[in-house]
C-alpha cells in the first residue's frame, strides 16, 4: 500500500474559542504522536481527510501527512465527531516509524451459502472485525471466510484462517468468528412431527387403547 498525502498545517491557538474558530475556517484540530515523535498539533481540511481515506483500507489507510514541508508516515487513530450533526472535530494520527508494525482493526467478511443454512440453521457471525498486527504497508483490506461447507452444528474459529503473509492475528486462535446455529423452527420439527402422528387421519378411527391390566383379585379367582 503506497502512502495518500494529506496536507496539514502547524497549529498555534489551542482551546475551545480557538477550535470553534478553525471549524468555522473548515479547519479541523488534530494532532501527531508516535514512539519517537513529540505531540505536534496541527490544522487539517475535513474535506481532504475523506478524500484521503476513501480508498479500498479506509480506516486503515496509511498516509503521508505534509505539515508545511514536513513529512510524517500516520495512520488514523481516533477521530471524533459532533454528535448533533456528525462533522468531524478532532483527529488524532499515529507516527509510524520504518519496520514497526501496529495494531489494525480489519473487517471480516463472509462468503458462500453455507449447507447449514440451506437445511434451515441460521448463520451466527459473532466478530465483524478482527485485530490484527502488521506493517501498515501490510495491513488487509478485508478478511474473507468461506462457509460453504459449514454444516448446522458447526464453526469456524481464528485458527481455521487461511494465513496471511506478514500478519499476526491478536485475538485467540479458538475464538469462534462463524458458526451455523439451529433455528427454533428446525428444533421443533421433530416434536411436530411426533404430534402429527398421534392425531389419527380424518375418517379414520383412533387406535384402541391397551386393555387395562388385570386387578390382583381377578387374577387369583381365574
């Protein structure tokens, strides 16, 4: 993955009065930090962000981020929003230095009609991202499962990922990321079925009962 560039610019006022200031600007705050780098804050265009990371990794996106002529290896680490109108209001980014690999979070996707959902299980889906370590270079777009052959009953974990060449996944090899459950409906089958066919057919007689056991006293007299 090559770097996007993104412009920014070195920032002086700091505070609230000078952060609605630069939002009324289109400028939004933000700030640079890593292993080896001082916090540095800075100005960027909100406009130029979403550009940036409108790429294939979004979020993940790894970016050269221009302060006036200097360059900075980043990626996002946090941004935070306006929660009456959802502009974006502060941004953080993470210095990465050569060689040092981090944490992403990556999305999982799941692919194929499993045979379990075609026999009535329902398909259950408990990660929708996973945590992986790499190079930024490295990192994954996505990460896709096939479930094709996952009968009701069965799952996937961590560990039944294919490999992925320069990637370390963070969580446990056996936690669970797919799995075909049985729907209530395919449990009660067999019950209805069992009730079905205690009801006799229409027209037809009701099957005798067993006779009743012999009392004591009739057995002795015969």
């Amino acid at each position: 993955m090559q770097p996007v560039t993104l412009n920014a610019q070195n920032r002086t006022s700091f505070g609230k009065v000078a952060g609605r200031q630069a939002r009324r600007n289109e400028n939004v705050p933000a700030v640079i930090y890593g292993r080896h780098v001082e916090p540095l804050p800075v100005y960027i265009k909100p406009d130029d962000l979403k550009k940036a990371v409108s790429t294939p990794h979004k979020r993940n996106t790894l970016l050269d981020l221009d302060v006036e002529g200097k360059h900075y290896k980043v990626v996002l680490q946090d941004i935070q929003f306006n929660s009456v109108n959802e502009d974006v209001i502060h941004v953080d980014f993470y210095a990465v230095t050569e060689g040092q690999k981090i944490d992403f979070d990556v999305p999982l996707t799941l692919t194929g009609r499993s045979i379990g959902v075609v026999k009535g299980g329902t398909l259950h889906q408990p990660r929708r991202v996973l945590k992986v370590n790499c190079l930024p270079e490295d990192v994954p777009e996505v990460i896709t499962l096939d479930v094709t052959e996952l009968e009701i009953g069965d799952k996937k974990t961590i560990g039944d990922l294919a490999e992925i060449k320069g990637v370390t996944f963070r969580d446990p090899a056996s936690l669970p990321i797919a799995q075909i459950k049985v729907t209530r409906v395919v449990e009660e089958k067999p019950v209805e079925a069992a009730e079905a066919a205690a009801v006799p057919a229409e027209g037809q007689p009701a099957a005798e009962s067993a006779a009743p056991a012999k009392s004591a006293k009739s057995a002795k007299s015969e």
